[in-house]
C-alpha cells in the first residue's frame, strides 16, 4: 500500500489549512503522530483504510509543528513548554484535545483501524467509551482516549485543555501520563458534569479486542501491532517533561524485558545517562534483566566522556 501523500490535498497536515476543518457540513478525523518519519508502514496503512472507508470527511494528521502552532494560538501557556514535554503521547494527549476543542470531530489513535461506522454517532455530544473489561475500572468510571469524539467547543474538551494548563502551572500529575492530560483526567471530568452529558460506549462491545464473539453492537475499532510501538508507562516516572526528579519510587520492581528497549531509546535521546546509572542503583532487581547491565554500563561510559 502506497505511504500517505501529505501534498495531494487529502491530508490537512498543518494549521494553514484549517479552513477546511472548521466547515461544519464535513466531519473531521485527526490522528497524531510526532514525527512523520517515524510513522511505520503498518501505520500509514490504517490511516489510509480510514481515508478509503470516509472519503467525504476531512483528515488531518497532526505532528509537533502543527501541535506548536495550534496552541500557540489558541493555548499560549501549553505552547510556551510543549517542547519540554518530552513524552510522545502526552503531547498527543495535548494537542488532540486541542484540535477537537478548535474544530470538532474524530480522534483515532494510529494502531487503531476504524471497522465500523463512525457516521451515526457523529453529532452535538462527546462520545465516550468507557473500559468494562474489569469490575473496579466499571466501578471507577475508567474511559478510552485513544478513540472519541468531540463536538467543536464541546465544554468537555475545554475543561480538559484548561486542566492541563493547570497541572503544567502547578507541576501537578507530573508522573501520571494517564492524569495530567488523558483519560483519567477525562472519566475525572465527564463524572463531574455528569456521564448523561456524553454518549457511552462499552469497550467491551466498539474494541474488537474484547469483543472477541461479537456479541451485542458490531465493534467500531480494532487495535493493531506495530513493532515500532513504545511504552510511557516505564518512562513517565523520569516525569512527563525536562527539569523534574525522577519520581524512583514509581518505577515497578520488575522489569519486563522490552523496556530495556525502551528505556535505551529514552535516556539517550534525552541525555539521562546519569539518571540511568541512578536507577539500576534504586532498582537492583533490574540487573538481573538481560540487557540492562550492558545499557548501564554504556551509560557509565558516555558519562564518563561527557566529563
């Protein structure tokens, strides 16, 4: 399958052309990704399969540049720090929000193909899908961010951006991706101002992932594999942005093998070499995983050098 075309006029990939995203007579379909070099061939295929299955709506794959802009107009206090918010998908969190605050409509995330039809619940309230696949997450009012819609100016996604702004103000949440802007944040709020403010959805019954019998509504999503996929969830306690503590005490005990991976990645496109060192010190267990010896001691070195 051919990769995207950002020049043929099918995808809106920055904020130049927002024209097109504030007619109302044409949804509008966002995704995220920060770096479109990065974007997998896996990727590019689900979002062209989205292309094909709505060709009348508006696409726009939003990156960095097009994020710095948009807030940069709309949300100056994000913009002036989004670059120290060195994890990929809390910016994402951030600038999708953003996006359906300032135009309305669909966000899917990348590894997500949309196999159903978005077109009937697309309308003047958010549509939310909450997790049910475990009792304490029904009991806690857990919800997905990862596919939803938003209304233009929807008070659901302004509340979001301002909660953000105040947590990046505050320095709160700074070790919890899920809460300084995504949907822990989101099922806070949607509680707030009540769940008949949005249209619900059971996880169990729109991801084919837990719809595995296809039971009840026809599944409006399936999740895909990409190998080029990373975790936040081991890197957010180095904290979401540049210039915190490591919160040590939130890294788990056990290691699970690819994070190896995915901390090498981290510590070296940022420089925490020492910050590296520091944790196989705080978390002995950690040596004990293959690769985590030769990693801090690659750190050693390139701490040593740098002098």
């Amino acid at each position: 399958m051919a990769k995207l075309d950002l020049n043929d006029g099918t995808i809106l990939s920055n904020l130049s052309q927002d024209a097109a995203l504030l007619d109302d007579q044409t949804p509008n379909l966002f995704y995220f990704w920060d770096n479109l070099d990065t974007l997998s061939d896996q990727f590019h295929e689900n979002i062209r399969f989205a292309m094909d299955a709505y060709p009348d709506w508006t696409f726009a794959l939003m990156t960095d540049d097009f994020g710095r802009d948009l807030l940069a107009r709309d949300w100056p206090q994000i913009a002036e720090v989004y670059d120290d918010i060195w994890i990929p998908a809390c910016r994402s969190d951030i600038v999708r929000m953003a996006a359906l605050y300032a135009y309305g409509g669909w966000y899917i995330d990348a590894d997500t193909l949309p196999i159903g039809d978005l077109r009937p619940l697309t309308g003047d309230k958010p549509v939310i899908v909450f997790r049910d696949n475990r009792r304490r997450l029904i009991k806690r009012g857990d919800v997905m961010n990862g596919f939803l819609y938003m209304p233009p100016k929807s008070p659901l996604a302004k509340a979001m951006m301002e909660g953000t702004v105040d947590n990046l103000v505050n320095r709160k949440d700074v070790y919890q991706v899920m809460e300084f802007a995504g949907p822990y944040m989101l099922a806070r709020l949607i509680k707030e101002m009540g769940e008949d403010s949005v249209v619900k959805l059971w996880q169990s019954r729109v991801y084919k992932r837990y719809n595995t019998e296809l039971v009840g509504d026809a599944p409006l999503f399936e999740h895909t594999i990409d190998d080029t996929a990373s975790s936040w969830r081991i890197v957010q306690n180095f904290g979401v942005m540049r210039g915190l503590e490591p919160n040590w005490d939130g890294f788990p005990d056990e290691l699970r093998p690819r994070f190896v991976h995915v901390l090498r990645r981290f510590v070296d496109a940022h420089g925490l070499h020492a910050e590296l060192i520091e944790l196989g010190r705080q978390k002995p267990a950690y040596m004990d995983r293959k690769g985590f010896v030769q990693l801090v001691e690659d750190c050693k070195v390139k701490v040593a050098a740098a002098g």
